[in-house]
C-alpha cells in the first residue's frame, strides 16, 4: 500500500486475555518502529526491527510485550495477560533505514486498545 | 539522555494568520536530527518537516518553516497562513544518534485555528 496500514483500528479486550495488533509498512522499507501513546506517559518508544538484525527491545515495557517481523515485513505486536495500564495507542512505522539522510518515519494510524 | 520540551499547553490563531509553536532539546551528540509531526484527531501521525543539526539553512516545507536557533537549542516550527485543518496536535520530536534510531518526542502542543 502506499502509506504504514495497522489493524485493527480498534482492539477492546478483557483483563488476562492475549492481543495481538498487526503492522504493514511501507514497500521498501527496512526498518520498523513500534511505538506507545498513552495520557499519561506520552509517546514511548517500544521496539525497533532494521532488516534482518536482532531488534532492539530495549523500550518494551514487561516481559509481556513481545513483536517479531516476518519476512521483513509485517510486524505482529503481541501483549499477553493483558493489564488495564496497557490501554493506550499503538503505533507503528517505518522508515528507509539507517545510512539516509533525514531517514523520516512514517506512522500509521494506530490501534487503539482499550483493556476492561 | 536526550529530551525534547513543548510547554505551550494549547494555542489559537485565526484563520490566515501566521503561529509559532515552540520546541526546545537537550542533547550531547552533536549530530542529530530535528522532525515536527502534526496528528489530527483521526490519530495518525504526519510528518511535516527535518531539520538536520549540521543544516546550514532552516528547513522549510511549504507553509511550515522551523527556527532553528541552534545555540539555544530550540527548534521552533512556524505555520503560515493558518488553515482550519491546521487545528491538531503538533509534536516535536528527536532522533537518536543511537543505533536504533528512536524518536523522542515532546509532550504536544494542540492548535485550535479560528474562523
């Protein structure tokens, strides 16, 4: 597609269930970016996949966050046990990778996760 | 560590008019790398204009110009010739020199634009 795709847009679960939100960059695109926004803490950094490296999980919150990409493409972000403290938006996005200049990230819309 | 600080909470212009929103950063590195985004209520964030660090010129994009005053850290965004659809959050964001090339982003500020 032409820009960043997530779904879904909106995800509301139970406290304990598992989720997992999807994440389609852009064509071309090496690297890929999950990010958290949330009332209160702002937008967080989550985790970050540039080609076929190790990814760098050094944002993720709890050992209950997890993200893998296949194929060097989709990415699935995956919260198991959720908690009410994990509502907020997930973004994601992606960008032509390190090396270029201004190396802009662009974002999709985001999955709204609201946990009850 | 890096950090970014918007502490306008809200701002109006009218229609037309010209606004500045400020932006100032903390860094070490002497390398990096300045971005705006603006995110509408429909939730998806929009890139809107790079200033690089070692930028001769400020960045412009259209109507969205950046102040870069480098020595006082500050990298303020300037829309012209507001528009109704300006109105969103505006954020303000840096990216790290670090290998993983995070964004660091400000609080926000949000644009109300008055008819």
């Amino acid at each position: 597609g032409a820009g960043v795709s997530q779904s879904p847009s909106n995800k509301v679960t139970e406290k304990g269930k598992d989720v997992e939100l999807r994440c389609d960059p852009i064509s071309g695109h090496t690297a890929l970016y999950w990010y958290r926004q949330s009332l209160g803490q702002g937008l967080e950094f989550l985790i970050y996949f540039q080609g076929n490296s190790a990814p760098d999980k050094s944002g993720l919150p709890s050992d209950r966050f997890s993200a893998e990409r296949t194929g060097g493409s989709v990415s699935t972000l995956t919260i198991q046990r959720t908690q009410q403290e994990d509502s907020a938006v997930y973004l994601c996005a992606s960008s032509v990778g390190q090396g270029v200049y201004k190396n802009i990230q662009y974002f999709g819309a985001g999955t709204r996760l609201s946990v009850l | 560590a890096q950090k970014i600080t918007q502490t306008q909470p809200g701002m109006f212009v009218q229609e037309k008019e010209a606004v500045t929103l400020d932006c100032t950063y903390d860094t070490s590195d002497p390398s990096y790398g300045l971005f705006w985004y603006k995110q509408p209520s429909s939730g998806e964030m929009i890139f809107l204009i790079y200033q690089g660090s070692y930028d001769q010129q400020n960045a412009t994009e259209g109507r969205y110009s950046l102040n870069f005053q480098k020595a006082r850290k500050s990298a303020n965004l300037v829309i012209s010739a507001s528009q109704l659809g300006d109105s969103a959050m505006y954020f303000c964001a840096m990216r790290d020199t670090g290998a993983n090339s995070k964004l660091t982003f400000g609080k926000g500020i949000t644009l109300s634009v008055r008819p």
